[in-house]
C-alpha cells in the first residue's frame, strides 16, 4: 500500500478495487469501449497517455489547437480545441465519457471549461500536483498552487466522477533544463547541488492516468506519484553520465547566479518558485510514494532507466 503521503481517498462514489493488471492492458472488459478526451495530447505526458490509452483499445480522441501539426497514430481521432476558448470544446466532447484534464493556464477560463466538460462527460482524471503534501519541497508558495487548487474545487463542484494525479517533479525536466549543457560539454552549472527530489517517468505519470481512466475504483482520489528512490540533482547528473558514458561534474551555481542563469530560460516568477523549492529541499530526502505501483502493478521505472530511455537526446541535438 501507499503511505499517507500517497494515496488520499475523498468522497468515494464507486465500489471495487483498482486493477493490478500489469502494463497498459485493456479497458474494463465488463464495460462498453471506453470514448476518451486527451487535452494537452502533445506534450510529453498526454502523448504517453494517447499512447498507452489506444493500446488499450478505447477509442481516443486528442485536443490541440493545431492537430494537423500534432504527429498523432493514425488510430486517434485528432480534433482542434482550446480550454481557454470554451466554445471549441463541444465538438471536442461530443459522446465522450471521461477526460484526462491538463490545466496550464490562469485560473480564469477554468470555471467555463469544467462547465462545458461536466455537461458532456461523466469523468475527469487532473494531472495536477502535490500542494497539499507535506513536504517542504512542495510547501513553498507559488502562484500554481492557488490555480490548481482553485481547480480542483471547480471539479469537485461540479458533480464529475473525479481523480487527481499529483506527481513530483518529471524526470523529463532534466532534458529541458541540462540537456543543452551536456550537449556542449561535461559540466553542469545549476543550483543546490544537495537538493534531493524523486523524478517520476513520464510513462509511469501516463500508466496511473490510463488506470484511473480504464478501471473502477479510483473516484474521489487522489495520488502522489514519484519516482522509487530519493537522489540528489548532483546524483542525477552523475547518473545521466553513466547513461551516456561520459563523466559528468556538477558546478553548484549561487542562488543570484542560478536567477541570472534561468531568466534566459523561463520567466521570473517560475525561476524563483523552483529556487524556493529546490533550496528547500537541501540536505534532506525526497518523499518516495509507492503509488505508482500500488495503481499500475508495475514498480515505478528508476531515473537510471529514464535516463538511459533517454541517453541519445543529451548527445544527440533534439
């Protein structure tokens, strides 16, 4: 079982246990074929979802705003849709039976869009996050937190079967934020080279949406997900040498530098949430969940294998 940080039950509408099949197996056989909605469909966890969820054999049905461009399998059903814009969402919804929900935007447009979801499907599954563990990593304010827990209380008002997905940071982040160092040579200039986290695969975010989405018994819930062991970013960059066979060093950045650094990369606001974050998560071990297994029946994948999963984008251009 999943330790108190893990796994939260709240309101729950459905009997039975969830499923401990392995892998991304098929949707619930007692049931009709399954019409899904996958916002966010091209970006690094809802292409997984779309992935794992056509193996599954449900009709999937991907939103982007530009689906001519969205290099989608020829099974799914592409459609063009914006949630800040609830007028294209209709089309997009039409007989659908549950959605998995990627939220990157304000609050603002939300309450429109869960109406218009609500209105036409039975479920939702949120990728959100963990604002309300407590763990000083995730206990930093932000302006996130207020989003997606404003989020949250518009979706369970709304009268949908619901789960939340809240996973710790994405191992996929490392690509995005070292990637371009590593290309360029051996050292890592980055910030609190002691700050311990656990990085979640993007498979194993996208096998607990395709669980929660295929199989009874996950209303009313709500799951941390993280990767299986606690490392240091210094131990992830040394890992991710490993992967591609180089020796890598980890040149720790000062706070004022490291703000300097990120300003290039992403806007302040953001560059100094994470700098709160990581420094608070110093000399101290990352919350570890066994969620993911306790969902998927498969042991969540270790950084070591997201990195050699990954090994040829840090040496290769992307």
């Amino acid at each position: 079982m999943a330790d108190a940080y893990g796994v939260v039950r709240r309101i729950p509408r459905r009997r039975g246990s969830f499923s401990s099949t392995r892998g991304a197996d098929r949707c619930d056989d007692r049931r009709p074929m399954k019409r899904i909605l996958v916002t966010g469909a091209t970006g690094n966890i809802g292409r997984e979802v779309v992935a794992q969820l056509t193996a599954t054999g449900c009709h999937v049905r991907a939103m982007s705003r530009r689906p001519e461009t969205a290099n989608l399998p020829a099974e799914v059903e592409a459609v063009r849709g914006d949630l800040s814009a609830p007028d294209t969402l209709d089309a997009c919804l039409r007989d659908i039976d549950a959605v998995f929900l990627v939220w990157q935007l304000p609050l603002a447009p939300a309450a429109a869009a869960v109406q218009r979801i609500a209105s036409q499907a039975k479920s939702v599954v949120l990728l959100t996050s963990p604002h309300r563990t407590p763990h000083p990593f995730y206990q930093q304010p932000n302006a996130l937190r207020a989003v997606h827990a404003g989020l949250e209380q518009l979706i369970e008002q709304s009268g949908l079967q619901w789960t939340f997905l809240r996973p710790g940071p994405f191992a996929i982040n490392s690509l995005r934020w070292w990637g371009p160092q590593i290309r360029s040579g051996n050292v890592v200039r980055w910030y609190y080279a002691t700050a311990a986290t656990a990085p979640v695969h993007e498979h194993d975010i996208a096998a607990a949406a395709v669980r929660a989405i295929c199989d009874a018994g996950h209303d009313g819930s709500e799951y941390v997900l993280t990767g299986p062991e606690s490392l240091t970013q210094r131990e992830q960059v040394e890992i991710i040498g490993d992967a591609i066979g180089r020796a890598l060093q980890y040149e720790e950045l000062s706070p004022a530098a490291a703000r300097q650094y990120l300003a290039a990369m992403m806007p302040p606001s953001i560059a100094d949430m994470l700098l709160t974050a990581y420094g608070a998560a110093t000399d101290r071990p990352a919350l570890v969940t066994s969620t993911i297994a306790d969902v998927t029946g498969e042991p969540a994948r270790s950084f070591r294998h997201w990195a050699a999963d990954h090994a040829a984008a840090f040496v290769t251009p992307s």
